[in-house]
C-alpha cells in the first residue's frame, strides 16, 4: 500500500459538516464521534486527536478513504496556489513525505540548486 507518513504525523483540521458526514457514515451520534475522534481547539477547529490517525489500518490504507477529511484529500498541497507561502510546512513534511521528498529534489535539478549525479 502506500506510505501512510502524513497519517502517522498529521493533525488534521475537520469541519463541522465533514464530522457530521463521517459520524453519520460510522453509524454513530455526533455526540459518540466527537468524544472518540475529535478535540476541540482553542481557534473552535476540530482537530483529530491522535497520531496516528484513528482511521489508519495496519496496511497503511485509510479506513474512512471515501469520507476522508479536506486536510487528508489535500495533503500535501502542492497543487494548491501560493505555494512559496507554504514552503515552511512543506519542508517540516520533506523528510516524512516521499511526494514532497521527491519534488523538491526535482526542483533542485530543475533550478540549478543542486547538480545531478
């Protein structure tokens, strides 16, 4: 399966409507969903509240794949606008993430940053 880093690293944001549809999804209350998955933080996001994520399996695959949250879906980002505004979160990721690792390397070549070997 895939490498599952960004599960084993991330916390993610959840939206109120994403925790609706999932606990729907896992046949539980709101209430029930809440108290198993979700913290609230200061800045009133949901966060999950562990890592690795609760919806990792063993294989490395997502659980929840077809519910997952916007942050899950999103990750990691590159092909979002603003990207030089990000670079701080993509390097935190760069060791951890074979997309990012890879791309950067790529940029590296492709900016005369590094020399190919």
């Amino acid at each position: 399966m895939d490498c599952g880093n960004c599960c084993k690293s991330l916390m993610i944001n959840v939206s109120e409507p994403e925790a609706d549809n999932l606990s729907k999804k896992l046949n539980k209350t709101r209430k029930e969903f809440d108290n198993q998955y979700i913290e609230k933080g200061s800045n009133g996001m949901m966060l999950i509240n562990t890592i690795p994520c609760h919806f990792l399996q063993e294989d490395n695959a997502c659980s929840v794949y077809e519910d997952r949250f916007e942050g899950c879906r999103e990750f990691p980002a590159l092909h979002l606008p603003y990207f030089s505004k990000r670079l701080f979160s993509t390097f935190m990721h760069y060791p951890r993430c074979p997309i990012i690792f890879n791309v950067i390397e790529e940029l590296k070549l492709k900016t005369g940053f590094k020399d190919e070997y």
